[in-house]
C-alpha cells in the first residue's frame, strides 16, 4: 500500500510529544497521518514533577507557548517545550482527543500501553459502521524528546515496511502471527500454539474478525497489536 493511501493515526496521551514528532517524521515522507491524545486534559511538565501545567484540549499551541512564556520562558526554553509547541503548531492549531474522532484508518500506531488500552476500549465501544478492519499497534516509547525522535523513526519504519509484511492468521480463539522478510529486523513472540490456517498479503485482508493480542518483540521495546472491524 503506497504512502499516500493508507491512513494512519498516531496516539500518546497529551498530543503533544510522542504522537506530533512521529506526525512530523511520517508526514515529511508522503504518509497520511494524524495525531492525538487520549487523556481528559492536556499535560506540560511544569516548575516540579507534582505541579504540570494543565489545558483544556480545545487550548490552542499558541496559547499554551504564550502561557508557558509568560509563566517562565528560561525554563521551558532550557527543557525544551517551547521548542516542541513550536514545532506542534506548525502542524496544526490544537491538540486533539482520539475519542472525538470518527474518521476510518488503516492503522492506529500508540505510544504507550496505557494509550493502546484506552484505544480498544473506545473502538470496541463504537457501533460497527464501516466494517473495515483497523490494526491497532503499540510501541512503548518513553515520553521525552530524545526518545520520542527515536520512537517516530521506527514508527516509520514500520509503516513503511507494511508492503512487505505477511499476516498469517489463525481461527477466532488463536493468535495472529507476523512475519516479515529475512532482512527484517522484526521477530515474532506468539502466545498460540494452534495451527496456522489462512495467509493474508496485505495489512487490511482478512475474512474474520479476528479480535487477538499480538506481541512483536525488539530490544528495548515491546509492541502489541489488535486487529478489529469498526
């Protein structure tokens, strides 16, 4: 599936750091992708751990950049989120709520396990429309800069390998098992045992709706995958 046809959707808690850089990484090479969060508010770090800086998610990123420089520019200069809010509105006006959102993807990538659960349960919770399948995969990213940079980098290197990918899948009870190309720097951890029955060559094929847990593994970070009819 060529960039410009799949539709991705990048999800971390606040829209604000994991999910915009790899907005930014994926849409610099020609992916459709949007961004978003799915906590009830907005999270900045603020002056101590125990005191963040709170907004509302129709709060814009030029209001919070202005807020956050008049409470203390050196600060939030020096850690770096005056950089990422410029970077965000340069993106787009505000953060956004994947809750609120019923546009279709081909892939839900999320930045936490946290994240990941709050996906599935607001999906499983909408009315089946479309019937169109949507995979749902998450990479554990820690959220500061550094590793969100190295985060959006595999992301896209995931979403640029799904051309390559084979998904083989099992009956409704069983696992659905990833295999990639020799040179593939992915491998797979299944926790069925049954027998393979059918062999799909395309992210979005399938003729059940097969509703199972998945692990990919890598070192330093752990992936889940759900694949759902919405």
């Amino acid at each position: 599936m060529p960039p410009s046809s799949m539709k991705i959707a990048v999800v971390c808690s606040s829209n604000q750091n994991r999910s915009m850089e790899a907005h930014s990484v994926l849409s610099k090479k020609g992916f459709y992708v949007r961004s978003f969060g799915t906590g009830t508010h907005v999270k900045l770090p603020g002056p101590a751990p125990d005191k963040p800086n709170v907004y509302d998610f129709k709060t814009t990123y030029e209001q919070m950049y202005s807020d956050l420089v008049m409470k203390d520019k050196e600060l939030y200069t020096q850690n770096g989120i005056l950089h990422m809010l410029e970077r965000n509105r340069r993106l787009k006006p505000r953060p956004e709520r994947f809750q609120s959102c019923r546009e279709h993807f081909d892939i839900v990538l999320t930045c936490e396990e946290r994240v990941y659960d709050q996906v599935l349960e607001d999906l499983n919770s909408r009315e089946q429309e479309t019937l169109q399948p949507v995979h749902v995969i998450n990479v554990d990213i820690q959220d500061n800069h550094e590793d969100a940079t190295l985060g959006a980098f595999l992301l896209l290197e995931m979403c640029q390998s799904s051309s390559r990918m084979t998904w083989t899948m099992t009956s409704m009870s069983s696992c659905k098992i990833l295999k990639t190309s020799v040179e593939s720097p992915f491998f797979t951890r299944c926790a069925s045992t049954e027998t393979v029955v059918d062999a799909c060559n395309t992210w979005d094929s399938g003729k059940h709706c097969v509703q199972a847990a998945m692990h990919f593994c890598k070192p330093v970070h752990m992936f889940h995958m759900y694949f759902i009819y919405v």
